[in-house]
C-alpha cells in the first residue's frame, strides 16, 4: 500500500467522521421541529434563524457542564460504557457505499471507506455489540433504574435483532450477495429496488431498527415515566452527550444501510449520486422522526410478544417463501 492510498483512505474516514457527527448535530435540531409540528408547537427558534444552531447551543451547554459521577459505580465500566455506545455506529458505517466510484489522480476510487466482501456481515457484527454499551452503564452506574433500563435494553434487542437478521438474509437471498456495492449495482432503477421485490422485509427491517435504536414506541429501556431516564440516568455532561450522539448515528446508520439494501443506494436520474444518497437517507429519516410523533410507547409485554409471537414467524416464513421463489 503506497502512501497516496493511505491519504485517500484517511480522507475518506475524516469527511465520513465529520458528515456523520455534523448529521447528529442537526437532526436532532431536525427531530424537534418536526415533533413539535407534529404537536402544533413552535421548537426551537431562539438560537439562530429558527433555532438552526440550537444543536451549538446544546454542544456548549453539554461540555459546560459538570461532570458528576456518583458515588460505588464501577468506575472503568461506567467511563467504558458511553464509548462503547458511540463506536459501533460510527464503525458500522466504514462498509455504506455513498456512491459510484470516481477516477482522481488516475486512481479509481470507490466512494467507500472500506469496500468487504462480507460487508452486511460486518455491518451484523458491529452493530450487534451496541447492547453491551447498554447493559454495561445500567449494571455499573449502582442504581435500580438504571440496571432496569440495561436490563430491558438487553431483552429488547436480542429479540429484535433476530428478526432484523432474518430480514436481511430476505436481501441476500434476492441478491445473491452479501457485497453492499454489489447490492446497489443490482438495484439500477426504481423498479428493482428491493422494497418493491419485498415490501414485508423492509417492513420488518424499519420495525426492528427502531426497536434496536431505542425509539417510539419501542423505547422501553429509557421510558422516562417509568425510569427516570433509564440506562443513563446517573451519566452527566459529555457522558450523556456520548449517549446521545450514539443514538442518532445509530439511527443515521441504520437509514443508510436501509437505502443501500432497499432504495438502490447511490441510484437515480439527473443528480450526483451522492446527493441521491442523502436525500433518501433524509427521508428515511424523516420517516423514523414521523413515527416517534405518531405512536404511543408499547407496554414491555406487548413489546416482547411482538417481537417473538408475531415479527419471528413473519420473518422466518418470508426467508422460507423468498428462498422457495429463488429455487422455482
């Protein structure tokens, strides 16, 4: 490897790193208008032309503030614990191809950090490791709401990443790859995409994101009613922010392997494909904002009955019947 491939991949991994926390920043700004619409309020609108540096202010008001831990916590679990939560977004999104590859320096280029073979077992692996951040602050911060939320956390999901897996198996079995770039080849126009080849696997994948994102109205592990604020009720300052920020690069994650695996990625007319690939990533987003305004929380039974009554038969019979076409 010479050294101008070693400055293009880290190129790659610094604008990557910055779109995706600048994307954080903004939508929870995003998040709060479109909720307080939702709820005929105003959000934010002080700070800034209709409270666009909200997400400054809120950067500011976090790193200003004390950091207080209390006291018989682990202390090297509760330190590890928001680290934890942050990394594994931010890794998963090394293998999402943002568009076409570009020829520069006469190089061909791929507009991916790291183009795997294995890249949506990859993206399985890492993001899998998530309930740990979870389940580590909860059991180390020395506090019942807290160990109940990781707890919770924990179950949820377990049960629900099984079901997410089963609907990407559907994806690999109408692919016949498990290459992201491939998968996007595969989708050329809007009439391949693979939400249309199979709806009940996107519809499958969007429930279970949420569930494994911790939102509405699958956001039982933090139920502020219920739990205070659940695992990270004992986290203060930037330690909560690490939290936060885990969350919604979670969520960015998660609408950018959805383009990838169902709306055909970087496809589409007269745009560059980049830009193609956030605008479907946006909508996704809006979506998922949409549904948190929209439904009331599950009660916790109704939660797991859910996952394990009703999404894994549905799963499990939709490989079956994809893998049964794929064979006729």
């Amino acid at each position: 490897m010479d050294w101008i491939t070693i400055v293009i991949i880290a190129v790659k991994v610094v604008v990557v790193f910055a779109v995706l926390l600048t994307g954080c920043a903004w939508m929870t700004w995003l998040e709060r208008k479109l909720v307080a619409r939702i709820q005929t309020r105003l959000g934010p609108m002080n700070a800034g032309f209709q409270g666009l540096l909200q997400p400054i202010a809120d950067m500011i008001k976090l790193l200003l503030k004390e950091d207080i831990s209390p006291k018989h916590v682990d202390k090297m679990i509760y330190a590890l614990a928001p680290l934890a939560a942050f990394i594994p977004a931010t890794l998963s999104i090394a293998v999402v191809p943002f568009g076409s590859s570009v020829e520069l320096f006469g190089r061909h280029i791929d507009l991916v950090i790291s183009n795997l073979n294995i890249g949506i077992l990859y993206v399985l692996a890492v993001t899998s490791l998530g309930v740990y951040a979870i389940a580590m602050a909860g059991w180390s911060s020395n506090s019942k709401y807290s160990l109940l939320g990781g707890i919770r956390s924990a179950a949820q999901m377990i049960s629900y990443e099984i079901g997410l897996g089963l609907s990407i198996v559907v994806v690999v079995l109408l692919s016949g790859t498990v290459n992201l770039v491939e998968m996007v080849n595969q989708q050329s126009s809007i009439l391949q995409w693979n939400v249309f080849a199979n709806p009940v696997a996107f519809l499958i994948y969007f429930i279970c994101a949420v569930a494994e994102t911790n939102r509405n109205p699958f956001d039982l592990p933090e139920a502020e009613s219920e739990l205070v604020a659940g695992y990270f009720t004992e986290y203060s300052s930037m330690k909560f922010g690490m939290f936060f920020v885990g969350e919604y690069a979670n969520m960015i994650t998660v609408g950018a392997i959805a383009t990838t695996l169902f709306f055909g990625g970087w496809q589409g007319p007269f745009l560059p494909p980049v830009l193609w690939f956030v605008i479907k990533v946006a909508a996704f987003m809006v979506f998922y904002i949409w549904t948190r305004g929209t439904l009331p929380r599950f009660r916790y039974d109704q939660l797991m009955n859910f996952g394990w009554k009703v999404l894994l038969p549905v799963a499990v019979l939709n490989v079956l019947v994809t893998a049964l076409i794929k064979l006729w």
